[in-house]
C-alpha cells in the first residue's frame, strides 16, 4: 500500500464515528424531568440512564449504592438485582418502586424510595427508602409481589397493579402518601391466562404466563397492557404484549372481544419475530402530545441479547392501541460513555 493511501485511510478512520452499542435493559420505565428523560431497569442496585432525546443514553449508575434493608428479610436468595421499577411523580416528589424477589418464587416483596429529583447531579438529589409496602410470603399468599406500576382514578386515589404468574394480576388501594397499602384495605383481580375464577389455595406458579401489567390512562378510559409468554430464556423465549380496556381504574378490562382478562381475555398488541424472537414488559407514556410504548426486546442476531425499544403508540378507530412491529428495526438507541460524578455526589438510595 501507498504511503499516501495509507495516511488517506488512516485519516478517515480518525474522523469515523465510532458504532456505539445499543441499551441493554429489562424492564424499562421512563421519566422526564425538565429537558432530560431518564430510564430506570432491572438491574444492580436498580440500573439508570439519562437522555436528552430518547435515543442516545448515558449511564448514571445505580440508584442503591448497596441494597434496601429489607431486601433479605423478603427475599433471602436477594443477589442485588432489584427488579421491575415503576417511577411516578406526586406532590412535588419522584417515587420509585421497586421489587426484590427469588427467581420462579413468591418469596417477594415491593418497595418504595423518594427524591425531590432525579438528576444525580443535582445537590437535592437523594433517595430515600421508605421500605416495604407489600410483601408475598410462600403458603400464606395466593399471588407474587413484583411488577408494581402505580395510576391514580378520577379522585386523584393512587392504585398499584402487580403481579406475575400465581394467580395473575392484583390492584390493591394505595394510601394518600403513596407509600403503604390503603386500610381498610381494597383489592381486585384484574387479569389471568386461563378462563377460570381465582383458586384458593393455589402456593405454586400457575402456568399461566402472564405478568408485568402497566395501566396507562387515555382520555376517561384505562388500558391494561400485560405480559404473556416466558421472558429471559433466549430462542425459547415466547414473551409479547396483551392489552384489555376498562371505563375504571378497578376494572373490568375488556378485550376486543368483550372477553374479561380477569377470566383469561386478552388482546395482542405485538408479537416476537424473525428479528427479536420475543417482547415485553412494556410502559406507556405521552411526551409532547404524543404516545409511546417502552419495553425490551430480545435481538435474535445478538445472542437474544434484550435491547431497548421506544415505538410510537397510534390507537384505531376504535380506539385501541396499535404499534407497527417494524419500529423495532426503526428505533435503534445508543449508550454513550458513562457519566462523570464527583465523590460527594454519590447515588444515594439509603
């Protein structure tokens, strides 16, 4: 090779931009607070991003800098991965829930921690746990809580949706400082797989594959978007995306064919394909007038690795939601490098 036509190569190669990866999250929620959009997911001391336009994401670091006090307690095969956050801002504060849990066990419990903020740069930022607010205990308990997202009703009331497999998902009162379960206490079942009534008694995972639900509220009506299928088992995985719509918070969530997903109806909204062999544990959130479903996706090319998608949410006439399974090839993130912190602006979450 020329010497000249090697400085020309080695010239361009200087100026390329360099391929960064894609987000490898589970289970993402999204905020926004002023010009920046953060992403929370499952992961060592709860995983976090920052973003000034949704698709090129910073790591922040961890929002635990060890492990919620009671973790242990609820979960005693706890490894430090906190599963599943839901964060929701309430009377000038960020709350940010959490689940700990043993794998395939409803040895389980949901958390809540608070901030004023959620920028790590901030000197207000700091997160306070404010412990359990629900706890499954084996043989004692019907139904697994992980996979918390909170919505208020017309009244302002705020409600928390969990649940994952067991026997299905539950809606239970949330009291009026959003960090305890309301007394007297109110409970609903709002959705399972399989077309029966719930079963006293049941200790066991039920096979009925659904878990993860998120309300998100359009207008005077609630849609109750859940996951069916097996997540995190690679070409096997089977995970997609089922909706059902109610008029209240406490349901009944109906299908399009006015079948109950208490009783096993269920809509789907988007499926796995050749490219990501399977999806879901969704959010749903509205920036700037417009409609947006969160989730991870696992890329077949990849070694089923799960990626980060955001995809625009568009509703029929009928006003269902709808997602075009090809913005999962549209939307492609990228992580920049991790960002810088000073010693005193630590993570917090004690």
């Amino acid at each position: 090779m020329q010497f000249s036509t090697m400085m020309a190569l080695a010239a361009m190669l200087a100026f390329s931009p360099v391929r960064a990866s894609q987000v490898s999250v589970h289970d993402p929620v999204m905020a926004r607070e002023g010009d920046t959009y953060y992403l929370y997911s499952t992961g060592p001391g709860i995983t976090f991003y920052s973003s000034k336009n949704r698709v090129d994401w910073r790591p922040e670091g961890r929002v635990f800098a060890g492990q919620p006090a009671w973790a242990k307690t609820a979960a005693p095969s706890f490894d430090d991965h906190i599963w599943a956050p839901d964060v929701q801002f309430h009377d000038g504060k960020y709350y940010l829930y959490y689940s700990v849990s043993g794998f395939g066990k409803n040895t389980s419990g949901i958390g809540v921690t608070v901030n004023t903020t959620l920028n790590p740069r901030s000197p207000d930022y700091r997160w306070i746990d404010q412990g359990m607010l629900l706890q499954s205990v084996p043989e004692r308990d019907e139904w697994n809580a992980i996979d918390s997202n909170i919505v208020t009703d017309a009244a302002g009331t705020p409600w928390m949706a969990f649940g994952s497999f067991w026997n299905g998902i539950k809606l239970v009162k949330l009291n009026k400082d959003w960090t305890r379960i309301a007394e007297p206490q109110e409970w609903h079942s709002l959705a399972r797989r399989a077309p029966l009534p719930p079963r006293a008694g049941e200790f066991k995972p039920a096979p009925e594959e659904i878990e993860a639900p998120f309300i998100f509220q359009r207008d005077n009506e609630y849609f109750l978007f859940v996951s069916w299928g097996l997540c995190c088992q690679k070409e096997k995985s089977t995970y997609h995306l089922a909706v059902g719509r109610s008029k209240s918070v406490t349901g009944p969530y109906l299908d399009k064919e006015g079948r109950d997903m208490a009783q096993g109806g269920g809509t789907v909204v988007l499926k796995g394909d050749k490219d990501w062999q399977g999806l879901g544990h969704n959010s749903a959130y509205t920036f700037d007038g417009n409609d947006y479903l969160v989730l991870h996706a696992y890329e077949t090319a990849d070694n089923y690795l799960q990626k980060l998608k955001i995809l625009p949410m568009t509703w029929d006439k009928d006003g269902w939601p709808q997602v075009d399974p090809r913005d999962l090839n549209r939307y492609q993130s990228r992580e920049l490098p991790a960002a810088k912190r000073s010693a005193d602006q630590g993570m917090g979450g004690g």
